[in-house]
C-alpha cells in the first residue's frame, strides 16, 4: 500500500487539534520515547560492559584470569573509548 497516494476523510468534528499539525503533533508525542530508548540502550550497554569485565575476571585460563591478557583487555577498552580511538 503507498501511504502517500492514501487520503483518508472525516468530519471535521472529529479531530483533534489543528488542520494540518498531525504531523507535528506525533512528533511531541514521539520525541519522549526517542529519549527512553537512548536510556535504556545506555543502560544495556553499560550491563553488557559489567558482565564482559566479570567475565574477563572470574574465567581461569591456565591458572589466571583471562582479563589479564592484553587482547581481551583491548576489546573490552574499546567499548569504553573515545569512537575516534578504536
């Protein structure tokens, strides 16, 4: 379905709000949960980052934790690093 060729009609006393500012009108309505999304990523990615560095810490490979080897250390500091920098 091509939502641009689509033109829906109604009565004039059913709408709410202005002619014409639907769009604008989901768009305040929407720019919350953009705001709730990027929270709850950050969140996310920084649970991802703790369990990652407990993991690196509690796992023993011959007789040390593997957080000691510079390769697991260099991925795990890039997740924390500047973007410019990894």
């Amino acid at each position: 379905m091509n939502c641009s060729s689509t033109v829906l009609r109604s009565p004039s006393r059913t709408a709410s709000g202005e002619e014409g500012e639907g769009f604008r009108y989901i768009l305040d309505g929407l720019n919350p949960e953009r705001c709730l999304v990027a929270a709850e990523a950050l969140g996310i990615g920084r649970a991802a980052l703790r369990t990652a560095v407990r993991y690196g810490n509690e796992r023993e490979v011959f007789g040390r934790p593997i957080g000691m080897n510079q390769g697991l250390q260099f991925s795990i500091g890039g997740l924390v690093g500047p973007p410019g920098r990894r």
